[in-house]
C-alpha cells in the first residue's frame, strides 16, 4: 500500500509542465455531482482558456440514449487538493451541442441575474452555511450512533468534544484544510445539534462565486467521506423525531445595506422576501417541509416572519445589525440539499430587481 500511496502523491511538476484538470458537473438529479479528468499541456488560470469538453448525458439523467451528447462550458477553477501541484478542479455547466443549456444547468440562469447592471451595482455578499449529516456507509445511519439505536438527547453535541460527543471531526478538518487548499473561502466549521451532523461556512462572496464554491465545497466533502468510507447527506430531516434538520441558511448584503441607513433597506426587502414566500419556499429544497415545522430552530414551512436575534424566524436580523442601522440578514428557510445557483440569485432577483 506504501508504493500505491508514493503513486498517488507523485509530484509531477519534477518531470512534465503535463497538468491534470478534473471536471466537475452537477447531474440528472441536481444534487449528484459528477466528474472526469483530462490532461492539459500546461498551466491554466482562467475559465475562457480551457476547452469544453463532452460526456454522456443518458448516464446521467440528462440526455437521451439517441442524442446523449452534452457539452461542459468551464466557469470556475481551483486548485485541486487531492492531486496538488498545478492540478486543478474545474466547476463546469452543460449545454447541448447546440449552445442552450439543458434544464438540470442551473447556473445559466443565475448568471443572467448577477450579470443585470442593477445586481452588480448592489454588489451582493453572500455567506452559506451548509449543514450536513455524516452516515455509516453500510447502515446509512449516522456515525457515532448505535446501530438501529440512538445516543443521548441533543444539548452536548453542538460545538461539542469528546469521543461520546463528537463524531467525524477528521472528516471536517481534512475538508475545512482542503478547502482552504483549493481557494474556496470557506469561513469556518463547527459541529451541529444533531450528533454526526455539521456545518462549513462559505463567504463572504460576491455573487454567482458563492455558488460555485458551495458546489466545489460539497465536491470536495463527498471526495474525502469516498477516502474515509462514510457518507456525506444534504437531506434536510435524515433522522425524524426530535433531532434537528440540515439546513443551508444564506446570509446576504448589498452594498446599500452596508452603508448608513442600510436597515431601511434590508426591511423594504424582507418585505419583498415574504412577498413572495410561497415561490421562495418552492425554490429552497426537495424535502424542506420535513425540517420547516416550527420547531427545531425553524418557522413553519407555511408562515414568514422575521425578528432581531430571532432563531425560529424565516429572517433573522442580527443584533449588530440593528445596533449599526446597516449590515446584512440571514435567510433561514434553505434547505441543506438546495441549489445555490437557485437560491442566491433568486435572493438577488427580488430584493434587488423585482418590483411588487
């Protein structure tokens, strides 16, 4: 195994300018992520100096059999963790052959909002908190829980230490350093209120770069739970009963919001926020309903309330915020298995461009 080990980590910088770059796609069922490597002459630094690639779309649940040809467009590098060196992770999105993007690329979408002149005036910061719940790989059942049982109460774990009270922490410091490696700013990590559940932090990152270093971000975790034999899940209640849910909560600024006077216009767009709840909540993740019940830190999946410090609200305004009179509010109501692509330009579109 020694020798296999001396192989992966071979530098290959010493004996060829040859790099590897692997792409990264999101699949059929937009959150299975998907990727393949090539190899390029040299050194690349930007996304428009790469070449589009192509991969079989009827293996993915994005194509038909007949016509399974889709076209991966580069938007984003980073530095790869795994292989080092000059080797790089490439964050891509499809289209067909004929240059339209097929409906599981969110991203496409996403980009039109963040490239509207009146969203890049607002400059808009995004920071995500990812929650997600590590699993034992052949009984799908969290880490550090008895098999077909279940450990305390929840109140120890959260931020917690200790054998019986922190489980996977060599998972999320090997992912909170790879991260860190690849370029993604990622802001920070601590264990969650369920016991085997965590969260990673992306941001502040302006615009349609905090989707897709979420996106990279969970690559990366699902690459190293695939090393360490456990399995990374986004769903937003995977354990039901009295254990809270995964969420993916977004807080958000806009360059207005950040000057003096700025709360006024993070209440005018709350306002707008719950506007249009219904199409919000339709938009934040398959499943949200089993964690948005009122309880477990959550507002009601069908009620919008916001409030200063506020947990269990569908926005909550910090207490600096208030105190400063400008700043930014978290959205609360993502779900851990959302696209960001979806939600941060849908944040954008109406607070920014959507007029009641």
């Amino acid at each position: 195994m020694s020798n296999l080990s001396d192989l992966v980590n071979l530098n290959l910088s010493d004996t060829t300018d040859k790099i590897i770059a692997e792409y990264i796609w999101v699949g059929g069922s937009g959150m299975d992520m998907r990727s393949k490597a090539r190899t390029l002459s040299g050194s690349v630094k930007d996304p428009s100096d790469l070449p589009k690639w192509n991969y079989d779309g009827s293996s993915t649940g994005q194509a038909p059999g007949e016509d399974s040809e889709v076209i991966l467009y580069p938007q984003a590098i980073f530095k790869d963790p795994f292989r080092r060196g000059n080797n790089i992770l490439v964050m891509c999105d499809a289209y067909t052959p004929a240059g339209e993007p097929i409906p599981t690329n969110k991203r496409h979408a996403a980009a039109k909002v963040f490239s509207h002149p009146d969203v890049v005036a607002e400059v808009p910061w995004y920071g995500i908190e990812q929650e997600y719940t590590l699993l034992q790989k052949d009984v799908k059942w969290p880490v550090g829980w008895p098999i077909g049982g279940f450990p305390g109460p929840q109140g120890p774990y959260y931020c917690g230490i200790g054998a019986d009270k922190s489980f996977g922490r060599d998972v999320v410091d090997s992912h909170y350093k790879a991260c860190l490696y690849a370029g993604i700013n990622i802001s920070g990590i601590n264990g969650e209120v369920m016991p085997g559940q965590w969260e990673f932090q992306v941001g502040p990152a302006v615009g349609i770069s905090a989707a897709d270093e979420i996106w990279v971000a969970r690559y990366i975790l699902e690459r190293i739970t695939e090393i360490a034999g456990v399995v990374v899940s986004f769903d937003p209640k995977p354990i039901p009963g009295d254990w809270n849910g995964a969420g993916a909560h977004c807080n958000y600024s806009t360059k207005t919001m950040r000057e003096e006077g700025g709360y006024e216009i993070i209440k005018k767009a709350i306002d707008k926020l719950g506007l249009r709840h219904k199409e919000h909540i339709a938009a934040y993740g398959e499943g949200n309903e089993r964690r948005l019940t009122g309880h477990h830190e959550t507002a009601d999946i069908n009620t919008f309330l916001w409030g200063v410090a506020n947990r269990g609200a569908s926005i909550r305004v910090g207490r600096d915020t208030e105190k400063e009179g400008k700043g930014y509010f978290e959205d609360r109501r993502p779900a851990s298995n959302m696209d960001p692509y979806i939600v941060t330009s849908m944040i954008a579109e109406t607070t920014i461009l959507w007029n009641p």
